[in-house]
C-alpha cells in the first residue's frame, strides 16, 4: 500500500480580514456584532414590515448573537424603528434620489448611522462613519458603502456639529 501526502498548503494569512476584505468574525467587538444584527434586524422591519417584538425574537436566536453587545442592539433596533419618522427626515435631504428608491440595506445602514449621530455620543462620529461603511460593504450593493459614506459626511456636521468642527479643526 502505497500511501501519498497531501500537497501541504501556504500558512493562513492572519491580517484580521477575509479574502473579500472584511473582517473575519473572531475579530469582531460586540458592538460591530450589534450593529451587523441590527441592521438585519431592520432590514426585515423595512421589507417585511414585521413588528420590532417579533423580529427582537427572532434575532435573539440567531447564532452568534450572544456574542453582540445586546444593549447596542436593543438601542438600535428599537430606537430606529421608533424614531424612523425623524431619522428619514434628517436623511432625506442629503440623498440624491427619493427614500424609496435606496435599497433596504443602505437604508437601514443610514438609519443606525443617523440614531449613533444622535444617541450615542459616546460613539466617535468617525467610527460611526467606519462601521457604517463596513456594514454597506458586507451586506450592500457593490458601490453602496460609498454612497452611504458620502450621505453620512454630510449628516455628522448637522447632528454633531461641535464634534465634526473641533475634529476638522485639527
């Protein structure tokens, strides 16, 4: 019996990134893992319609959410759905095509881009920019997170003017 060895194969790369460039999962905060289950989340609250009860259920469930920051998660799915009126309404006039001709994904990436604006001063308005941008590129279309970079350049002066300006001061 003649036995044969595999081919042996170039150690794994270990720079943090898949071979598409996004993070791999290990290397994930709990509030990236947050966002990335909010924005699932809502994204079934947009296409589907569902109730925030129905789709927190849901969610809870998946695997790997007990690694997410469950607190951000709340945050985010609960507070983009309630507050989407207004979050549209600070969005809307930066956008160069109407509300309902973005898709779902690119939506709700600027609805968690615009509540952090908002509601979590304790998120850097470049890190909300950064992770915001991750999400476009790992769940939306293929020149989506340049959109979404450029419509959330525009918001930060408007929501968080003091920090934008003092950071650009700089």
């Amino acid at each position: 019996m003649v036995m044969t060895t595999a081919p042996k194969r170039p150690p794994q790369s270990r720079t943090g990134l898949t071979d598409t460039g996004v993070k791999k999962a290990a290397d994930k905060s709990a509030r990236t893992r947050a966002r990335e289950f909010a924005l699932q989340a809502l994204y079934q609250h947009l296409v589907g319609g569902n109730e925030a009860a129905s789709i927190d259920a849901f969610t809870r469930d998946l695997v790997g959410f007990h690694k997410a920051d469950s607190v951000h998660y709340d945050a985010l799915l609960h507070g983009c759905i309630e507050s989407a009126v207004a979050l549209d309404a600070a969005i809307l006039p930066l956008l160069d095509r109407k509300m309902n001709e973005i898709s779902p994904v690119e939506h709700a990436v600027l609805w968690i881009g615009a509540y952090e604006f908002q509601k979590c001063p304790d998120v850097p308005w470049r890190v909300v920019i950064n992770e915001c941008i991750e999400l476009a590129k790992a769940f939306g279309g293929t020149d989506g997170h340049k959109w979404v970079n450029g419509v959330l350049n525009q918001l930060a002066p408007t929501l968080r003017q003091a920090e934008v300006a003092s950071d650009k001061a700089r």
